[in-house]
C-alpha cells in the first residue's frame, strides 16, 4: 500500500488526471457493452501496463503478466489459439526477461522516478529496423496468401509484427517503440472509423478508446524522449559527476 501511495505521489496533475480519466472510460466501455468481467479487467489492465511502461517503471511488468495471462485465456475462451500461442510463448516470457533487462540498467540518480537507463537508435539503426520489417511483413502475407486467398491483404497481421517489434524494442528499453505503438494504434482507430455507421454508438466508443490509446502512446514518447535526454545531459555536461552509471555496458 505504501508503494501505492508513494508512485501516486510522484506521479504529475496530468498524470493524475490521466488514469483516472482511462480507467473511467474503459468502465464506461465496459458497462455500456456489457463486457464481461475479465474482458473488463484485461482491457483497465492493459492501459495501466502502458501508462506504467510510459513511466519507466518496472512494476509494469507485473501488470503485464497479469494482462497478458488474461489475454491468452480469453483468446484461448474464443477460440484463438494463434493469438493464445503468441501470448504465452511470446508476450508472457518477455515479461520476465524485460523485468531481468530493466532491473540490470537502474539509473544512478532518475530524472523523473524512472527505474531504466534509456536508449536510443541511430539511424542506421532505424533503417536496419525498417529493412526487417518490410521483408518479415512480405514473407508473412506470401504465406498467408497462399493458404486463404490471392487478394488478401493481412493489415491485422502486419500490424501483429509491428507489436512484436514495439515489444522488444520496449524490452531494451528503446524510445522509439513509441513510434510502433502509436503507428497501430492510430491504424486501428481508422479502421474504427471506417466501420462506423451512422447510429452505432459501440464504434463511437471504440474509436474513442484507440484514441485513449494514441494519447498514451504520445505520451510515452514525449516522456521517454525527455528522460532520454535529461539522462544523456549527465554524459555529455562539463560538470557531470555520473558519468561512471552510463559508461558501463548497455
């Protein structure tokens, strides 16, 4: 409970406002759909998770198992075992491993209560990241064409390896998976916006709440740049006596 109080605490007005502003609105979803239970709490428990990860925090990872075991039970419950495979054997064991790579680069002195040192990619490295994804995207709607039809199109699975990709990048603490996260979630929210019919409030709903989304992505961007270069500051000032927390290996 202490720990509660004391990441509330720390947390800005906007911040404040912000969770509370999500989590209303995911209940309003929820008892407007009459969502069940566990879709309910997957849905408030995977805002939390990115809200946290916004914050460099590393108890984002316990939410993350929880959320993600939520997940593969209820795509398993629906019958999606590929979605409950990627889950378990993907999503869940990064949990641990992104806790493990978290805790090994803790910052000597945090900017904003951030538990990670933050990284960066060049720009060759963006250009290597952009090269694989291209080809990994091609090689999985050749084969997914093959076995379902010759016009399809898969925008869902290329966005499904654009989300592997924001999670590894988010695992070595990466600010650009931002960029990945706010790209699906703003195809997403047109998609939504596509399907909308005149008089059809749920897809009004689920615009808005891809727009929640889009709002918590920008700001894990905004906040992660910002502590990347407060951090960097420290390396690069005339004055820095911390030099020795970023010299060590990344």
């Amino acid at each position: 409970m202490n720990t509660i109080r004391t990441f509330w605490q720390q947390c800005s007005t906007f911040e404040k406002w912000w969770c509370i502003t999500f989590t209303v609105v995911g209940l309003g979803v929820a008892v407007f759909k009459n969502t069940p239970l566990l879709n309910m709490s997957a849905t408030i428990l995977g805002m939390w998770c990115v809200f946290l990860v916004a914050k460099g925090h590393l108890s984002n990872f316990y939410v993350g198992t929880v959320y993600v075991t939520l997940h593969a039970y209820i795509s398993f419950k629906y019958g999606l075992y590929f979605m409950t495979g990627l889950y378990l054997c993907f999503y869940l064991p990064l949990q641990w491993v992104g806790w493990k790579v978290w805790s090994k680069h803790k910052p000597l002195y945090a900017i904003k209560h951030e538990h990670i040192v933050i990284r960066e990619i060049f720009p060759r490295g963006w250009l290597a990241i952009l090269i694989a994804l291209i080809i990994v995207s091609l090689i999985y709607i050749q084969v997914l064409q093959i076995y379902y039809q010759a016009d399809y199109f898969p925008w869902d699975s290329v966005l499904m390896i654009m989300a592997i990709t924001g999670q590894l990048l988010m695992t070595w603490r990466f600010v650009e998976q931002w960029v990945a996260w706010i790209c699906i979630n703003i195809v997403n929210s047109a998609v939504w916006l596509l399907l909308f019919t005149p008089g059809d409030d749920a897809a009004w709903i689920f615009v808005a709440m891809w727009l929640l989304k889009i709002i918590n992505a920008i700001y894990g961007w905004y906040n992660w740049k910002y502590m990347q270069k407060q951090q960097t500051k420290l390396v690069a000032g005339p004055y820095c006596p911390y030099q020795p927390q970023f010299t060590r290996r990344y």
